[in-house]
C-alpha cells in the first residue's frame, strides 16, 4: 500500500504534467488550459444550446432521460476515443515495466495505480462536461415547467464520477484482442505500427459506422405535410427518444435522475458500473501480466534473421538522409508512431463519418456540419507531435546528432520538413474527404485547406523552436513526453482559436450582424480567417531558422 | 591532428570550470589515452572535441579544421565512439551505418566492402539486419565501432571503449586501433583499464580536476619512473599533494 502511494502520486504527476513542475510552470499550464477551454466552449455552446431547448421540449413531450443520455453517449465516444491509444500505451508499451520489476513494487500496486491515474485522467474531462450538461438540462425543463428533484443533484454528481468507467471498459474489451493480433507482427516493427495505426482507424470507423446505422435503425422521423407543428415536434421528440432510449447503460442513471423509478434504476445502474469494474480489473490485471511475462512484447530471439550479408541501401543527400532516419526512428517505435501519426488516420475518419450522420440539409445540422469540420482542421492542424516533441524525442541520444558532420540547419530543416509533409497530408486528406461527403463545398474546401496547410506550417515551426529551446531528454516513455510537453500546448491553442473564431463570425452574421448578404458574411468570415492564417504563418515561420540554429548549437544534450 | 589550445568550459549554475586552460596535442600515428579520475573533466573535453558540449574559450583544431568556424569539415575527420553505446536502437545495424555513411559521403560502391569487412572483424555480419534495439550492450558497442570507423576517419576519439566488450571483441578493438595509427592516423581514448593503457598507448594524457597535470610518452614514463607501475604513477599523480610537488611536463 505505501508504495501504492508512492508510485501513485509519481504516476499522478507525470500525467497531468505537473511532476517538476515549477509554481511558474504550473500557473502557465493552468492559464493554457483555461483558454483552450475557452476555445471549445464556441461548439460546446451549440451542444448545450441544443440540449437546453431539447430539456424545455422534453418537459412538455416527455424524452427529458432520453435527451440527456444522448450528451452523456457523445461524451462517452469521445472519451473512447481519446483514452483508447493512452489505455494501449499503459499496457502494452509502457518503457518502465523492466525498471518497475527490478524495484520492490508489486505487480498488483503497478497496475492499480496506473488505472487510477488513467481514470482520474478521464474524470478530468468528462467530469465537468457531465456537471454541465446536467445543470443545463435542468434549467431548460425547470423553464418548461418540469419539476426537478432534489435527487437529481445527488444523482447527477454520482453519474459524473462513474460515467467514464463505461468507456474505459468498452477500451479494455477492444485492445487485448487487437494488440493479440498485432504482436504476430512483432519481428516488423514498421509493419506492427502501421497495422496499429490502421487499427486503431478501423476501430473508430466500425465505431461510428456503428452510431449512424444505430442512429438511421431507430431515428426515423416520420413527417408528413399535413402535420401540425405540434404534431412535427412530437414527433421528432419520439425519435429523440427512441435513440436515447436505447443507449445502454448510461439511460438508467439519466432516468434516475429524472425521477422515472429513480430507485429501480439507480439500482441497475449501479450494479451495471460495479459489474463493469470488475470486468476492467479482472481482464486488464489479466493483459498486463501477460504482457510483463512478455507473450506480447518484443522479443529479440523470434526476430527474423534476414540474409547474413548486409545492404549497402542508396547514396542520398544529408538532409534526404537525416529525414529517412527521423522517419524510421518514429514509425519503428509503436508508442510513437500512434502519438504521431493517430491524426492521419482519424481525423478523416472523424469528417467522414460525422459527414455522414449531420451532411447538408439535415434537420439537426442547421448548416454547421462545415464550420465544425473547419474546426476539427484546424484543431489538429495546431498538433503535430512530429514538431512537438522533434527534439526531445531524441531523448539521451541527441548528443549523437550533434558529433556528425552536418549542419544544425540540415538537422533542424529534416525535422520540420518531416513534420511538414505529415500537416500537408492530414490536412489534404481531411479537406478531400469533407469535400467529397460534401460537408464543405469546392470553394469552402480550398479555403479551408490552404488555411489549414498555412496553420500547420505555421505552427510546426513553433512548436520545433520551443522545443529547441527548452528540450526534455528525460522521459520514461513517450506517452508521457507528448503529454508533460506543454509546448503541445500553445500551438494547439492557435490552431483551436483560429477555428473557434470562423465558427464564431458565422454565429454573428447570422444572429447579430444584420442585413450582410450570404455572399458578404461568407466572404468576412474566410476572409478573416485566411488573414488569421497568412499572420500565424508569418510571425512563426519568417526568419525563424536562423534563431533556431543558434538556440540548437547551445542545447547541452 | 588534434589540437586544443586554452580550452575552457563551465557549466551552467556551476562554480567552477568543468576543464580550465586545456593544452593539448594528438599527433598523427600515435596513440593516446586520456586519463583521470571520476569527474576529472575527461568526458566534458572528449564532449567539446566532438562538438557535443559548445565551449567558453579556447580553440579545437582537428587537421587543421577550427571546430568552431568549421565545424562540418572538423567532424569528417573524426570517427567517434561514445561511452553509453549511442546510436540510433529503432533502426536495424545496416540500415545506422548506412545513414552514417550518407552523412560522412561514403560512395555506395566503396560501403559494402567496408562494413563486410568491419561487422566480420567485430564478429556482427549475422546481427546486420536485426534492430539495435534487440542488442545487448557489446553487441552496442560493436556498431558504434563500425560506425566509427566506416568512414575512415583520421582521428578516431573512443570513450571508454573497453566498457562491456567480450574479450575477444576487446581484443579486436585493440588491433583496430594500432592497425588505424600503423595508417598514419590518430587514436585518442578515455580509460580507467590501466593496463590496456599502458600496453597501447604512445602516450598518455593525465587531467584532474578540470587541468592537465601530466603529458608523456610512455617511453618517457618507463625511463623515469621505472620502479613504479602505470597504476601507481597515476595514483601519484593524481594524490591531492601531488600538484603543489610537481610541475605540468610537456616533453
């Protein structure tokens, strides 16, 4: 138990980034996330606008659970997806078993202490977004004259700290199986990151497929031309319904805090989320030995031995050399190949299917489905852990580039151009997959695709020169660099501000600034935009290079 | 081949400087050793020589590159050997001596015989194609050695090279280095392995606490001090009285 704590607490620190962390850096990482918070709020805003006047509706059509359990579903995917490729890192990659077994720690503190901090992790953001949606769920029925329970604050608090471990449960039923399968590859290590990566997509893709044909199952309007307007909301409020209805087994807890058979359903709930964390426990504590015994981990005696005479492999230039070398370093280091090439397979992954499910002249959409796939651009545009973490990575090794015969130029230049053809590529791939599910149109799409490219270059650069300056070549795995890095941070900010504000102007024109034409608000809003963009470009990619050298020959690996 | 004049280098937060005032010659053909004891200031010069650590004063030539206004040059001269086996682990042996190969300009058609001939000396032609990350430390060891040596280098520095060799690998790596001054090149190694040392080396470099305090031939050091062992002469020299008795010797 005491070296539960002790490791715990380490484990605590490393992932909110606060492990070392000076009060200055803390209060700057504080301040960071209070503004990217800022940022989402634009779309979140729409969410809970929605939500508020789908509670006042529910009141009155009852669907009220329904309505809310529909957030708590959103919420829950989104956790899914995000903790998925951390879950996977923990226990399949982490560097530290080998250092953790030498030490006196039991097997059983290791892993209870990483699932915590995990939790814990996951708590942190959908905490807050539970308490939220609860608060504004409540107001919109109160205002559409449903009572509200004292119960259900009691009831909602509960549902905010437990609704994760539905998630995390789905994550550790998904990956055994998957890195199971993954680890026959294990003698290509190119082969085996490529293959995660493509999982990982397709586990996404199945995932949304899955939400759409559920959604298209069961959320069929049926409206016709001589319905009241009565009638077309009831109707529409039954559909609601029917899909809240039938997300498992979050409905219960939403019913219990509407007070439907509060008991009987808070009961179910309860006994669902117990069952549930047993079943993580028992199955993660199951995967982890396995693979500290090593049936999943690389094993040196099962590598091929390939022919004895060694490949002479092509003359190329310095830099074209440097970039090879960068490439293979990542793309051969499974842990860092999902952090940094995660966005080339799920952002379209994203567009397309939320194309699919909100495209142009859906009801719900109300025109949207395009800001918010610029948004999602623009978004990852800002992160790129190629830049990122471009220098650190290199972790105790870097004093090796730095006794070769090339330039701090050629090794700065290889780095960012690297990181630079992996944004052309996210960003060209996103754009044509919104462009061709017709989620922007073709001026929209070029718009929104040299905005992005400008950003990610732009971007990129800052990233390197942060890390340039202030490198961390001390990390236990790279996980845990991506996330203490709070250089990820301010890129990620521009890129979610540059968004936020298009989604804005488009909220202004239409809502505040009157009597512009279509033509005029869409032209102010990209104009804007693209300004924002060509700024961000300029004033971090412009005679920056020169300054990066100098702050490279001073880095004491 | 090497030559260092006045270096001086302090780190950040520290009192004093790591390496003060440090003169010193590698000529060519010779081999020398660099001794001192733990936090002598050994690594930090090794480290300035090959361009890992940026210095406050003094100059580095290497064939007569300056390492500060003609880094690139300098280092294409130099064939390097870390202490902690440094190399790139994600990538196969072939594939990181390829790459050190593109970087120092090796001509595809001169590589393949080079490396056959390094990797079957170091006994590692059958681990080529496998991921360093697979290797233990000597295995390591052995591709920085290739990758060292791969491009021909006039002055080859090692760090404590014998660290985690198998005899027989050490004794190849000994060979290596006379056969590479036999060339008309240099060697200019860090040890604390006094016996290899004193079997090896044309001379020997002693510094402590950041200063030279002895520069000679081991000739000169078998002449003079003939009653005494290499181990007991550097445990002499490296006493605490031992500066205040003798003075810095340049032959």
């Amino acid at each position: 138990m005491f070296n539960f704590l002790h490791l715990f607490r380490l484990d605590l620190g490393f992932a909110f980034g606060f492990k070392g962390a000076s009060k200055k850096e803390i209060a700057k990482k504080v301040a960071l996330i209070v503004l990217i918070c800022a940022c989402f709020a634009v779309p979140l805003f729409f969410v809970f606008s929605i939500l508020y006047f789908g509670a006042r509706l529910g009141a009155f059509f009852g669907g009220l659970a329904e309505i809310l359990n529909i957030v708590f579903f959103a919420m829950q995917l989104m956790m899914f997806m995000l903790f998925l490729p951390s879950y996977v890192s923990v226990v399949f990659f982490s560097k530290d078993t080998e250092l953790l077994s030498s030490l006196p720690i039991g097997k059983t503190a290791v892993f209870s202490s990483r699932m915590l901090t995990m939790y814990l992790q996951m708590l942190a953001v959908s905490f807050p977004i539970t308490l939220i949606a609860g608060i504004v769920a409540a107001c919109g029925a109160s205002s559409g004259g449903y009572g509200i329970g004292v119960e259900f604050w009691f009831i909602l608090i509960f549902a905010a700290i437990t609704v994760p471990i539905i998630p995390l449960s789905l994550i550790t039923l998904i990956s055994f199986p998957v890195m199971k399968f993954v680890s026959l590859f294990k003698a290509n290590s190119t082969l085996k990151s490529v293959l995660i990566l493509l999982l990982y997509g397709v586990i996404m893709a199945v995932l949304y497929y899955g939400v759409i044909s559920f959604q298209n199952y069961v959320g069929k309007i049926d409206l016709s031309a001589d319905m009241t307007a009565n009638d077309a909301v009831h109707a529409l409020m039954q559909t609601i319904s029917k899909v809240g209805g039938s997300v498992y087994p979050s409905i219960f807890i939403t019913k219990a805090m509407v007070g439907e058979s509060s008991g009987v359903n808070f009961i179910i709930y309860s006994a669902i989320i117990v069952g549930l964390i047993a079943l993580i426990l028992l199955l993660s504590m199951f995967f982890y030995s396995i693979r500290e015994s090593g049936a999943l981990s690389k094993s040196s005696d099962k590598i091929a031995s390939r022919a004895a005479s060694a490949s002479t492999g092509k003359s190329m230039s310095v830099r074209l050399a440097l970039i090879r070398k960068e490439f293979l370093c990542v793309i051969r280091e499974s842990q860092l190949a999902l952090q940094t090439f995660a966005p080339l397979v799920i952002l379209p992954v994203i567009i397309v299917v939320y194309s699919l499910a909100f495209g142009r002249g859906n009801l719900v959409q109300q025109g949207l489905t395009g800001d918010i796939s610029f948004f999602v651009i623009a978004m990852v545009s800002g992160v790129n852990v190629m830049s990122t973490i471009a220098i650190s990575r290199e972790g105790d090794k870097f004093s090796l580039i730095k006794t070769l015969p090339v330039s701090s130029k050629d090794v700065i230049l290889s780095k960012l151009w690297l990181a630079d053809i992996l944004s052309v590529l996210v960003v060209s791939i996103s754009v044509i997959c919104a462009a061709a599910c017709k989620s922007l149109d073709w001026i929209e799409a070029l718009l929104a695709w040299a905005c992005g490219i400008m950003l990610s270059l732009g971007v990129n650069c800052l990233s390197l020169s942060r890390d340039i300056k202030n490198p961390n070549f001390r990390f236990t795995n790279y996980k845990e660099l991506v996330k203490k890095s709070s250089k990820s941070l301010v890129p990620m900010l521009l890129g979610l501000s540059v968004g936020a504000i298009n989604m804005l102007i488009k909220i202004l024109t239409q809502l505040v600034i009157k009597g512009l034409s279509d033509t005029g608000a869409f032209w102010l809003r990209w104009g804007i935009t693209i300004a924002l963009s060509v700024i961000i470009l300029i004033s971090c990619r412009v005679n920056r290079i020169k300054k990066m050298c100098a702050d490279f020959e001073k880095i004491e690996g | 081949m090497l030559k260092i004049s006045g270096l001086t280098k302090q780190y950040k937060g520290q009192n004093a400087p790591a390496v003060s005032g440090l003169d010193l010659e590698v000529r060519p053909g010779e081999i020398m050793a660099f001794l001192g004891p733990n936090g002598a200031g050994k690594s930090t010069t090794i480290k300035c020589i090959t361009g890992i650590l940026p210095y406050d004063t003094g100059s580095i030539e290497i064939c007569g590159y300056n390492l500060k206004s003609d880094p690139i040059q300098a280092k294409m001269n130099i064939g390097f050997v870390p202490d902690n086996h440094a190399t790139y682990e994600n990538l196969t042996a072939i594939d990181y001596i390829n790459f050190i190969c593109n970087i120092y300009r090796v001509p595809v058609e001169e590589r393949k015989e080079r490396i056959d001939e390094l990797a079957e000396m170091m006994s590692l032609t059958q681990a080529m194609n496998k991921p360093i990350n697979s290797f233990s430390h000597g295995m390591k060891q052995k591709v920085s050695v290739i990758a060292a040596l791969v491009h021909k280098p006039k002055l080859w520095i090692l760090d404590e090279p014998m660290t985690g060799l198998d005899p027989k690998s050490a004794h190849v790596l000994k060979e290596l280095m006379r056969k590479h001054c036999d060339e008309g090149n240099s060697v200019f190694f860090s040890s604390h392995v006094l016996e290899v040392v004193e079997k090896l080396c044309d001379r020997l470099a002693i510094i402590k606490g950041g200063e030279l305090i002895e520069v000679m031939s081991m000739d000169a050091l078998r002449d003079k001090k003939s009653d005494l062992s290499l181990e007991e002469f550097f445990l002499s020299v490296t006493d605490n009285n031992y500066e205040s008795e003798h003075s810095y010797t340049e032959e």
